[in-house]
C-alpha cells in the first residue's frame, strides 16, 4: 500500500468540518496527539488547528461535545474505488489508502492563541469523558443475576451519553452469574473496575464504544505489520513485551491483535508472533 498522500480530517457537532472530501487544494494544518490503551481511563488527544476563520474558531464547541478526528494516506491519483469517507474507519484496502477514525470523544478544553502570524486553537479532548463522569447507578441484584445483565446496565447508563456497544469478549472460565446477591452504587466506571477485576477482564471505550475483552484475549482481525506495510525501523523487545514504531494506520487499535514480521525479532525467535496492542500513539500533522 502506498502511503504518502497525507490526509487529516476534524468533525465538530452541528456537521462542520476541517479539510472535508478527499482533495483540498488548501488544507488548513492540523497536528495531532493521541494516547490510547487497555485500561478504563479516557483515551486522549491534543488537537491543534492552524489559521480558523474566526466565525470558525466560535463553531469548534465546548466541553463534553463531541469530536471525531480522521487520518491516515489518500488513494494515489486515479483510484476508482468506493467514494472517500464512505468507509467510516475501515481502509479501501491495499491499493486504496487508509484514512479512518484515530480518535472520537469529548471536548474538554479549547484554547486560541497566537505564535508569531498564527492563530492555533488548542483542543483538549477525552475519549467518553461525558459517560464516565455523568453514568452513575443505584441497583441492588439478586443472587443468580448473569454478570452480563449487570454490564449490560451499566452499559445502558454509558448509552444515555453517547456510548455505543463496540465488540464484547468475556473470558470462556467466567463463572456466568453471581453465587450471592450484589449490589451496584456510583459512578458506573468504578462498577465496571470491580467487575472487570473480579471477572478477569477488561473493559475500556474506544472511539466512544465500550469494547470487553479477557485479560489474556483480544478482539477483532490481525493486522500484519512489516516493512512493506508501513514498520518504521526495528522493534524493541522490552520487559513488558515490543515496541514498534510505524506510518499511520487506524487499524492498529488497542484491543486488536498485530503480527509484526522484523529481523530484528526473529533474531530474537519472536518474529511473526501475534501480540495484543496494550498501548499505541498516533501523532502527526497534514
């Protein structure tokens, strides 16, 4: 797949865009920085946005509405595939590009200020801020109850901000209901903790979807990193597993399984293996 043709897109609420469509002759410069990883903490990203028209500047929002930021590599000139944002965070495949969903959440800050000629607005943003702060729960459960019938009602508070279900994997050996009644009180991301921890699993929002998978399991298709699909120098055996650096690709999400293909691993005997994304950064500008 080639990848050279950078593309950065902002969505704000109300339908206004930064560098909307496929090809924009001036595009407005935007960077970016994004943390995600396994645990229930919000997923976060800094923005910057060069040069907004000031009428531009008001429509950005405020705290707790929603953003979705977009990026990845254009189709070279001359594709014919399916039409640009028609896919919504899925690549057009090897010859097509990959621009897709690096991030979705909340605004938590906004700020514009000057450096030299420029104007740069500064967004803060937390991937489902509002659900974490906002979703609290009261309910007393009887013994017997499924342990998916109590996240499905925490989920059902988490919806009522703007959550959707992303992809559910609970671990095959978890006992399926509770043997004593249980009881449920405050912020449903705390409950979600204490079950998760119990239950051995982890629960976590992704692009403002509640994603569960096993402690020691993941969700989703392999993604195979090497250095014809984008791998940037040579991964690093650590303690904690490999680090590996690449060109932009919104399919390598935390949760998701990547085989990454290096000589540096298979002088290690690891090359080729699967491992569970536990941690990545996006960052960048167009």
């Amino acid at each position: 797949m080639l990848q050279y043709l950078r593309k950065v897109t902002v969505s704000f609420n109300g339908g206004y865009s930064i560098n909307p469509g496929p090809v924009q002759k001036h595009e407005l410069k935007v960077g970016f920085s994004v943390q995600k990883d396994i645990s229930s903490e919000a997923n976060t990203a800094t923005i910057e946005i060069w040069n907004m028209a000031p009428g531009h500047r008001n429509a950005v929002g405020k705290e707790f509405d929603e953003i979705t930021l977009m990026a990845g590599y254009m189709p070279p000139a001359g594709f014919s595939g399916a039409g640009f944002f028609n896919f919504m965070g899925s690549n057009f495949g090897m010859s097509g590009g990959n621009v897709g969903i690096i991030f979705k959440g909340n605004i938590r800050d906004v700020e514009h200020s000057r450096e030299g000629p420029d104007i740069v607005t500064k967004i803060e943003c937390g991937d489902g801020d509002k659900a974490m702060r906002k979703g609290v729960t009261s309910k007393s459960y009887p013994k017997g109850t499924k342990v998916e019938d109590v996240v499905n009602e925490m989920y059902s508070q988490f919806a009522k901000e703007g959550i959707t279900k992303g992809e559910w994997k609970f671990p095959d050996d978890m006992e399926p209901t509770y043997k004593r009644p249980y009881a449920a009180c405050g912020r449903c991301s705390s409950e979600m903790d204490t079950i998760g921890r119990g239950k051995k699993f982890y629960w976590n929002i992704q692009n403002h979807a509640m994603e569960i998978i096993p402690s020691d399991g993941f969700i989703g298709q392999v993604v195979v990193l090497s250095s014809q699909s984008g791998l940037i120098d040579s991964p690093a055996v650590t303690d904690n597993g490999v680090k590996a650096s690449a060109l932009l690709n919104p399919e390598i999400r935390p949760n998701r399984p990547v085989q990454i293909i290096s000589d540096m691993l298979q002088m290690n005997g690891v090359s080729g293996t699967m491992f569970r994304v536990g941690a990545c950064t996006f960052s960048g500008d167009n």
